[in-house]
C-alpha cells in the first residue's frame, strides 16, 4: 500500500536512540519537534512525534471505524500527511489539536467510502458489505476468573459495539472526550465547530448510548 511505503521511507531508517534524543532540547513540547521539522524535515525529530503518538492516533482510528488493521493504515496516512504538509503547520497552534483533525477527518473520509461501498452493494446484488471484523476493546486485567473475565470481556465488547453504532459526529465527540480525555474546548477546536456544540453533541450521544446500553446486558 501507498500509504504503508511512504510512511516506511519516512519512519524506518530512524531508529532513535538515546544520544539522538538528547540532541532534541530537553523535555521538548510537541511544537518544539514540530518546529525542527518543519523548519529542517528533521527525520529524527518527526520520529519522535510519531513515537510519541502512535498508539493514541491508533487508538482513536480504531474506535471511529472498528477496524484495527484498516485502523492502522490510517494512522500511518496521518502523518504522512503531517509530514508532507508540515508548512501548513501554525506555529502559534497546539500540534495536537492539528494531529487530531488530521485523524479525525481521515476516519470520517473513510466512513463515507464505507458507507458508499455498501450503498453499491445493495443496489447491484441486494447483499450485504462485507466488513473486517474489529477488534474487541483492551484486554481485561488479569486476576480474574474464568467467568468474569468472560463477563468483562461481552461488556467491552457490548459498549465498543453501541459506540461504533453512534452516528459520525456523535461518535467523534464521545471518543474524544471519554476515551482520549479531550476537554470540550478542545474538541470544539478540533472539531472546528463551537464548544457549545461540542457539549450538545455529547449529551445527545450519551444519550443514545445509554438507549443502546441495557442493564440486563451486564
């Protein structure tokens, strides 16, 4: 995949050690290794904004679409796009809110391709788009017997199932906020919409999804 090479050319020669990560300046913010690839494609330090968000961006892609192995092309598609439009970074801005918007709008894009496969699909045979079956949520802790972790594990799968069943920009605000702990302000600039929306939106999903979350499923 296209994606895929791209990210490789850019990510795999470096291999960041400790001496590497010493020249970046000590306890460098995000918009500081930003700034150095920005400024001078620095490899080393792009390296670490990707080591530094990898399994957030990941993680995020994995709840909007369900899909772990698509969820992880997207990722990589992210920033790529942060690398090759590293310009288009203000420097004045939280790096990130840009790396969210960039992912977010990545899923979104792939939902609506999704959602367009699927239209075609019933209209030429009337069956059913085939989809990659997602991943269950994190694993549950270890400790537990037999029967609870069972219990645990149709619990997860229960709420990632109603979470996934929310529409698009319910979804993207109760992700944000309850699973990568974004506060509203920052959702709304993320978003691009106002906060107030932000809020409306979250009362709406939690709403929906305490609809789809019964009691006698737990």
């Amino acid at each position: 995949m296209k994606v895929k090479k791209e990210f490789r050319t850019f990510c795999t020669p470096v291999r960041i050690t400790s001496k590497e990560r010493m020249k970046l300046p000590f306890q460098a913010s995000d918009e500081q290794v930003m700034w150095r690839v920005q400024a001078a494609a620095d490899a080393v330090a792009f390296a670490e904004l990707v080591r530094r968000w990898e399994k957030p961006i990941q993680r995020l892609c994995t709840r909007m679409t369900g899909d772990v192995h698509r969820a992880e092309d997207l990722s990589q598609e992210a920033f790529t796009r942060v690398f090759s439009r590293r310009q288009d970074f203000v420097s004045t801005a939280r790096f990130s809110t840009w790396l969210w918007r960039i992912a977010v709008n990545l899923c979104h894009d792939e939902l609506r391709r999704r959602n367009r496969r699927a239209e075609v699909a019933l209209e030429t045979d009337g069956g059913e788009s085939g989809e990659t079956t997602p991943r269950r949520d994190e694993p549950v802790a270890t400790g537990q017997g037999p029967d609870e972790s069972l219990h645990s594990l149709e619990r997860a799968e229960w709420v990632r199932r109603a979470v996934l069943s929310l529409p698009e920009h319910y979804r993207a605000v109760v992700v944000l906020r309850h699973y990568e702990g974004l506060r509203f302000v920052e959702i709304a600039e993320v978003l691009g919409i106002p906060e107030g929306t932000v809020k409306s939106r979250m009362a709406e999903g939690l709403a929906q999804l305490a609809g789809r979350i019964r009691p006698e499923n737990f």
